[in-house]
C-alpha cells in the first residue's frame, strides 16, 4: 500500500500568515519515494549486511519507516544474517523490517 504525500500552493497575494490552511490549495498528491537507507553521519548508502553490526538506539522510535538503527530493525537483521542469507535476500529483509 503506498502512502501519498500532498502538494501545497500558498497563494502570494495572501495578506495572513503562510501558515494559514485558507491560503493553501491542493494541486496533486504524489506517492512517497522510497529513500535508500543511509548511514546517519556520512549520508551514505549502508548495505544490508552491516545493519546487523550497528548498535542500537536505546528507544525504538515505531515511526515509519523505522530508522536504521532502531533496535527492532537491528535485531531482525541480526537473525536473518544468523540464518545466513544472500546480499539481495538480507535486502528484501530490510525493507520488510523497516515496513515501508
């Protein structure tokens, strides 16, 4: 199920604040993009198979996506590497833990 976001257009003309939900109107929603996952300090790419080796936060965060290092993500990357799958199965693992 994909998720959408909606587009806003505030008109300039408005006299009010920009906050103001009067002065918005929708033109379109367009569906989330997926983002690739990425380490936190050097906005990089992390593959699927060094999440398992990342320390947890203390605090599952159950946003979603669920952040890389949350300890539900972290933990159920641990066991699907303990299990001993491929690159690309650790992969589908990691979208499915993350519950895009």
């Amino acid at each position: 199920m994909a998720t959408f976001r909606k587009l806003w257009v505030t008109s300039a003309n408005s006299g009010s604040t920009a906050h103001s939900s009067r002065n918005r109107r929708t033109i379109g929603v367009t569906p989330d993009i997926a983002t690739p996952i990425v380490s936190p300090r050097s906005r990089t790419p992390v593959k699927a198979s060094k999440v398992a080796r990342l320390k947890p936060k203390k605090k599952c965060c159950k946003s979603k996506p669920r952040c890389t290092k949350c300890p539900v993500v972290v933990h159920k990357m641990q066991k699907a590497e303990h299990h001993g799958l491929s690159e690309k199965e650790l992969k589908k693992v990691l979208h499915r833990a993350r519950a895009h």
